[in-house]
C-alpha cells in the first residue's frame, strides 16, 4: 500500500511513468516529514549539484539534465544519505526526520537498487554492534565462516533482486561492491579486535586464504569513491598494512621520532604508492592527518616533520585548508590561550561569545547535537553527576546541528537549566576553531583562559 501511494507521488510530483527512461533528464522529488531545514542539497562527492527548496507541503523537486549515472548523496541538515541516480530516472523519496533512515523509502525508476543499498546501510549498522560484542572473539575459521554467511545471505538477496527486476549492470556492480568492502573490512580489522578482546599476547595465527580478496582490489575506482563501505575498507586496509609492515620490517631499537609519527608516515606512503584515484588519495591522506593531529598531542617539532610529509605526498589536497585550520585550531586550545570568541545564541536569542560567558569564573564547555537522542540524553545524564562531583564548575552547554526551535523545545522536554544553553548556527567555524572530535569532548577554563583544552566529560 505505501509503495502504491509513493507511486502515485511520483505521477503527480514528477509527471511521468516510473518505468520508463524516455530521455536523459534526471526527476528526483520527495516529501519530507517534520523537516529540519527548508532545502535539499544534492551532492556528488564534494561537489554540490543542485539545491531546492521544500514548499508548504513539504515537498521537493530536481530536474537535472547532463548528469552521469552514480551515486550522489541528497543533504537535508543536519543528515544525509545516498541516492542512486541514473539518466532518464523518475524517482521519488519519502521520510520522516525523526526516524531519518530507518523511515526512508524510495518509489519509482531504480527504487529497487536505492531501497537495497538502504537496506545495506541498516544491515550493516546491526552488524557493526554484533562484531564487537559477539564476532571479533571467535577463532580466525569461525569467524571466517561467519562472515561469509552474512555476506551471502546479501548476494543471495541482490541475485534475487536483479532477477526479478532490470537493474543496470552499474547498479549491479555498486551494490555487490558495497557488500565486498562491507565484509572484508571486518576481516581487515579482526587481528587487532580478536587480539584486545581475548587478551592474547600476540596476534593469531591466520588461515592462508584470509587475505585473499586482497588479489582483487581496485586503489582506483572512480565510483565507488564516495561509497562508505568502500572508504571505510581503505581506511582499515590501510591500517592493517602500515602497522604490519611496521612489525615485520622496522628496527624497533633505533626509532629517533616518536611512534606516533613513525606509523603514520608509513601509511602516508603506502596511500601514495597504492592509490591512484585523487578524490580517494586526498580522503585518505585527509584521514591520515585528522587522526595524527586529534587522537595523541604529539611534540610539536614532530608535527612539523607530520605535516611536511603530508605536503610532500599529498601535493594539492582538497582539504589541505581545513588541515591546516585543524592545525591551527589545536595550537589555539593550548592551555595559558583565552578561548576563541566565538558567538552562540542564548535561550532568550541574546548574542553572547564564548569570552563573555567564561569570564570570571570556572566552566566547562560541553557539547551536544539534536540529531542523535542517545548521545544527548547519556551527555546530560553525565551532566547532573558532574553538578554533584564538580559543583566549582559552571557546567555550560553548546548545541550544534539542530534548528533553533527543535533545541528550544528538546531544553523543554529535558527540563534542563536553560541559562546555562546555548546554540550555535555555524557548525563549521565551531567545529574548526573548537576541535570537535570527538563529540563527547569538553574544554575547561578559568577565566575565559583555557586549562584543559582536550577534556573529555566521561573522563572528569
């Protein structure tokens, strides 16, 4: 019944037949319920393709000619998700906000390969909490075994699929591509899960063939860049290749730079001599950088040598900029720096800078987003036991990414101390100048003067 009422949105929104590619032009329309911004951006990669906004029935609609068949990634803030489109496709989405992906549902040309690659994205979700509870600690066979049922339960599902529908053979080829990188990601990170999770001194001993889908990688393809299974599998590939190189080939006696430094600049150039594709290769070097600089403060002549390697390898990065913003944002939280002036909104819509708020007293700075329920609700269960530990400090809240409204009424429903709230509209320049990573973080100052720039408020 709901695929039939989508239908029949498409007929009346896009005013053409679902099954049907009579010409090249792309109609890609949905209907957002309870929206939490008034456009819909359509990505491709990095790159924005086209923006529209939503009218007084909450409805949006693209009409794109010349665009290549792919996948794109359709923004509505502060979440996304993919969107598979191809020449000539009719193509209408339906969701609620409140319940982003799991309400999303795709009617009309190609509605089978976006609803698939949804349910690849759920799947996975579930599966990711199962490894790590349940699967990382299983002997290399079981595990094995256990990997390749779950993985041809969904090549048995896409079979099906292309079977009783026309599905293109480059939806065919994304699709089996996302379920590849999905499950031989997991083996590229079990050595290090298996080794932590049974306590044993050194890595197990692996079955031959464990690897052996290693024969078969592209450093290369161009469109499965942005395909998250695919990215989260070169980031783990690479992690796995740089630290057991490491452990093989590297005189452990005779390291001069620090072993932070040292793993990284292997991995740097192993993307450099591996990858060939440039929007992969800035993205993993972009990856690189980020967790040098944000998971262990290393010394800083060793981030000098870090970011001239970086340059070195990685010449005209795309996100060289915000690299060097990340860098820069660093060496502004040192403690002895007065915070960043940065503006948030009060409750009441007053303007206020992060300087004005800490001055003349202690606080600590924590921060917290509307998009995820659960992150919030466990941020200020952790915030009424610091009010009872820590009652020297004035306990301040940031919001980013949620509407103002939708934050005022989430305050209410709370019941929190609303003066001790406050909102931010520009999620970037907060993030940059702040060091949002991870979202758990805080900063405690004295004074509007920084003492810990790097707190965590589970770690205090």
């Amino acid at each position: 019944m709901i695929r039939f009422l989508l239908s029949t949105c498409v007929a009346l929104l896009v005013g053409c037949s679902s099954t049907k590619k009579d010409s090249d032009t792309v109609l890609f329309a949905g209907e957002i319920v309870n929206p939490t911004s008034d456009q819909v951006i359509l990505m491709k990669g990095g790159l924005k393709i086209d923006s529209a906004k939503l009218d007084d029935k909450n409805r949006f609609k693209f009409k794109l000619s010349a665009i290549e068949n792919g996948l794109y990634h359709f923004n509505l803030a502060p979440e996304h998700q993919y969107v598979y489109l191809e020449k000539g496709d009719s193509l209408m989405v339906r969701l609620n906000t409140i319940y982003f992906d799991e309400s999303l549902v795709f009617s009309g040309s190609n509605e089978e390969t976006n609803n698939f690659l949804l349910e690849l994205f759920l799947a996975t979700e579930d599966e990711d909490s199962a490894m790590y509870s349940e699967y990382y600690e299983l002997e290399p066979k079981d595990f094995l075994e256990k990997i390749e049922s779950l993985k041809q339960d969904k090549i048995s599902r896409l079979q099906e699929l292309s079977t009783d529908n026309l599905i293109s053979e480059e939806a065919i080829k994304l699709l089996n591509g996302s379920i590849d990188y999905t499950y031989n990601r997991y083996k590229e990170i079990y050595p290090f899960h298996h080794k932590r999770k049974t306590a044993e001194e050194n890595f197990h001993d692996l079955p031959e063939n464990f690897y052996s889908y290693r024969n078969q990688i592209n450093y290369g393809d161009h469109t499965l860049t942005y395909l998250r299974p695919y990215y989260d599998f070169m980031k783990a590939h690479f992690g796995n290749l740089s630290y057991m190189n490491c452990l093989k080939d590297c005189d452990k006696s005779n390291k001069v730079e620090s072993k932070q430094l040292h793993y990284k600049k292997h991995k740097l150039h192993l993307i450099d001599s591996l990858v060939i594709e440039k929007e992969l290769r800035d993205n993993l070097f972009r990856n690189v950088a980020f967790d040098y600089l944000l998971k262990k403060k290393d010394a800083p002549e060793n981030t000098e040598i870090f970011l001239k390697e970086f340059k070195n390898v990685s010449k005209n990065n795309i996100h060289i900029d915000e690299i060097e913003n990340l860098y820069q944002g660093i060496a502004n939280l040192q403690p002895q720096k007065v915070i960043p002036d940065l503006d948030v909104i009060s409750f009441n819509s007053e303007n206020k800078t992060l300087t004005e708020i800490a001055a003349n007293k202690k606080v600590m700075f924590y921060f917290w987003s509307g998009t995820n329920k659960k992150q919030y609700q466990e941020i200020f269960k952790r915030v009424a036991v610091l009010k009872e530990k820590k009652p020297d400090l004035e306990l301040i809240g940031i919001n980013i990414k949620t509407d103002f409204d939708q934050w005022k009424i989430i305050l209410k429903n709370l019941g929190v101390d609303e003066s001790l709230q406050y909102h931010s509209n520009d999620f970037k320049e907060l993030t940059e100048k702040l060091v949002l990573y991870p979202m758990n973080k805080a900063i405690i100052t004295e004074n509007a003067v920084i003492v810990d720039g790097f707190s965590n408020i589970y770690y205090n």
